[in-house]
C-alpha cells in the first residue's frame, strides 16, 4: 500500500500543476476580455458634409462627424446600410492623405468591409495599439472624424502604454516576447517585469548589451528626456532581436538569466629565477561569490618594464620567433619551455574575466619577473655561449669537439669535462 501511495502522489501533483496552469489561462483570457464592450452605431449622412452617428451605448461628442473613445479589447459596429450613404462608402484608417481625406494605403487592417459601400463595418479593436485613428468618407474628405483607442490594464513601466499593449512592459529593451512570463530568479517577479531577471545585482539592460544607453542608471533602456512609440518601445532605441541579445561566455545562456557575481583576486604569480633553457611556470588564480559565472583567464606580458601589457596569445601571434614555447596562457598555470637571457626581465601578470556578469570589474594579478642566467659552467663570469674554454681546462672547445662530443660517454660534453676520455687523469 505505501509503495502504491508513492507512485500515485507525483501523477496526482502533476494533475493539479496542470489544472492551475489550465485555470490561470482561462482567468487570464476572461480577465482581459471583461471590460470589453461592443459598440453598435447607425450611420446615416446629411449630404456630402457629415456623417450622422446614432449609439445607445457610445458617449458621443457630437451626432454629426463626432469623436470617439474607446479601448483595446472593444469592438466598434458600424451600421452603413442606410440609403443615405449610397455615396459615401465607410473606411477607417490609420492616417489622413494630404488633403485630410481618404486613401487606400491608410486603411487600418482587420477591418471588415472597410472602405465598402451599403454595409456593415466592424472592427474589432484586440490587439489593436492605442493611439489616434480615423473614419472618413472615401468620396468627401469633409466627413470624417477622429477615433481615440486607449490602453486598458496596468502600465508597469509607466511609460503611459498599458501592458496588454505594451512590447516591452519592463521597459529594459527586451521585448517581453524574448523575455516571456518565466521568473527565472524566483523572487515572484515575472521575468518581462524584473529588470534583473536573474537576481544578481546587475540590470538586465546592462547584461543585453545596452549599456550605454541606461542613462540615468535606473535599469531603464533610453536616456531622458523619453518618448514612446504606441506599442511601447523608446524611440530612440533600436531593439535588439534575441540573437543580439549577449552571450559573452558563450554557453548558450543568455547573460540576463545567468547569474554572476563579484571576481575578486586570490592568489598572484611568483618572480622565477632560472638558467637558461629551463622550463618554469607561473601561477594565480581568481574566484566569484559562491563559484557563479565562468571566469575567463589570459595571461598578459610586459618586454618594456610595464610600459604596455598585451595578452601572451596575442605578442606570440605578433611575434612568432618569439623566444620561448608558451602554452596554457589561458589557464591559471602559464608554461613556457626553453627559456632564454633574451627574455630576463619580462613581467607576467594574469587578467581575470567574468563575461557574462558585466556589472563587475576585471581584475588582474600583481606582476612576477622571469630572470634568466645563461650557463657558465667554469664560473668566470664569461657565459658558456661567448666562453672559448667553457671548462677553463686550457683547450678551446673547438678542440675538444665543439657542443656535442661526448668521448667517455659519461653524458658531458668534451667541452665541459675536465676529464674527457675518463682516464682519471685531467685534460689540462
């Protein structure tokens, strides 16, 4: 019986998930749609002058060629039947031409039998952005007028565009379509209304790559004074399409829903003092609050005492007879094999990087110095590369069989053993 219990109560929770969704759908679509009226109008015309409007339902300025309010969600009939009309056909359109009157190129989409004659003309104002538009006759631009449709419902980002119109109700310069009506930080905040989406302190405005443009910095895409278009954008903003939207490190992830934090610095490189030709290494490293966001590392290099700081990867691609074979310059541990006098005194520090969190600062390590000794195996301040007796055993290393030989096989070359054939007796 328990085992039975345990198996039904994750379908049960998935019925009732399923139930609430279906039942906060249905409450969203009646909600919106309650306030919405139907408005019937008659429509006769007196002459060519004006037409004549007749509503039970519609507050009207004036019967003859008046002015009409309403709001998105209604619905406007107009009764064009009347033999009075015979010629003057009906539109409605989103402008007047020039001369304050009809053309075609106006006519407001989703209109039924707009611009027709001896009809009914119905539109159905859903969906439709708030603003100014107008009826006029196709055949006397004297009769006309004006039809004012206005937002219903909360305006969350103030910005005079309710939010069933709205495109951007946050107003951060994400279209609620990219943002949609996930809360990807949990704090109850629908993401289309959060302007830090993933609740890491950095505005969401920032992380999509509008940065600039949030002045002052409120989270607020556009700088002020503002104005709106009818659907609720900024004017003078062009909006970015989801694949513009930043994507610093990459990983698929938006970086207005990936949360970072603060990089600090936690350890610095240490100075090296080697011979040549050695290999040696350099290490820092630096971390985020909590392990957030992915930290990108590139090792920089200084050849003129700090004077210029480029990164490793771009003085080896500049240089490529570069002296020593770096690698991992983009790891917290650098390499470089075979290092050479010509590189003592070159500085090394490590950048640190979290890209997808922009409110933060990079940082870089302190520096660490390469000093290199060339080899001087006799110890008389002359290096082996420039000393013509690299053992001071009295016979030139050309006579000894230049950089290679090796007589006793004892893995020292001739030019370096004192005692050459092994014999136990010195070469000098």
């Amino acid at each position: 019986m328990k085992l039975f219990f345990k198996k039904l109560f994750p379908a049960i929770t998935l019925y009732f998930s399923r139930l609430a969704i279906w039942f906060i759908l249905i409450l969203s679509f009646v909600t919106s749609n309650l306030f919405a009226t139907d408005y019937t109008i008659t429509v006769t015309a007196s002459g060519s002058s004006d037409y004549i409007f007749n509503s039970s339902g519609l507050s009207l300025t004036d019967s003859n060629d008046p002015d009409i309010s309403v709001n998105v969600g209604d619905k406007l009939i107009f009764d064009a039947t009347s033999s009075t009309l015979a010629t003057h056909p009906f539109a409605i359109v989103s402008a007047l031409n020039s001369s304050n009157g009809y053309s075609f190129s106006n006519e407001v989409s989703g209109v039924t039998n707009n611009a027709k004659q001896g009809v009914t003309i119905t539109w159905d104002l859903t969906g439709v952005a708030p603003g100014e538009y107008f009826y006029v006759c196709v055949n006397h631009p004297a009769m006309r007028g004006k039809i004012t449709v206005s937002s219903v419902g909360p305006d969350s980002d103030g910005d005079g565009v309710n939010d069933d119109v709205d495109v951007d109700d946050d107003n951060d310069g994400i279209l609620d379509t990219i943002e949609g009506d996930t809360d990807t930080d949990g704090d109850g905040t629908l993401n289309r209304l959060d302007l830090d989406s993933d609740g890491d302190g950095c505005f969401d405005v920032i992380e999509s790559g509008y940065g600039d443009l949030d002045d002052p910095s409120d989270g607020k895409v556009g700088t002020e004074p503002t104005e709106y278009t009818a659907d609720g954008k900024v004017k003078s903003v062009t909006y970015k399409f989801e694949s513009e939207i930043e994507d610093l490190d990459g990983n698929g992830t938006k970086d207005f829903l990936e949360k970072g934090s603060d990089l600090s610095k936690v350890s610095d490189p240490t100075s090296v003092n080697v011979l040549e030709y050695s290999n040696v290494s350099f290490t820092a490293s630096g971390s985020t609050v909590g392990d957030l966001g992915t930290i990108k590392y590139s090792w920089q290099i200084t050849t003129d005492n700090g004077n210029a700081w480029v990164n490793v990867s771009a003085y080896t691609t500049a240089n490529p007879n570069h002296p020593g074979k770096y690698s991992d310059y983009d790891k917290i541990t650098m390499k470089i094999d075979s290092v050479t006098a010509a590189m003592t005194e070159f500085k090394y520090r490590l950048l640190m990087q979290t890209l997808a969190y922009r409110c933060d600062l990079d940082i870089t390590s302190s520096a660490a110095q390469l000093t290199v000794y060339k080899t001087d195996t006799d110890e008389d301040n002359v290096p082996d590369d420039d000393d013509l007796d690299d053992d001071n055993d009295g016979i030139l290393d050309t006579q000894e069989g230049g950089q290679t030989l090796d007589t006793d096989g004892d893995g020292t070359p001739n030019r370096l053993d004192t005692d050459s054939d092994g014999d136990g007796c010195l070469d000098v």
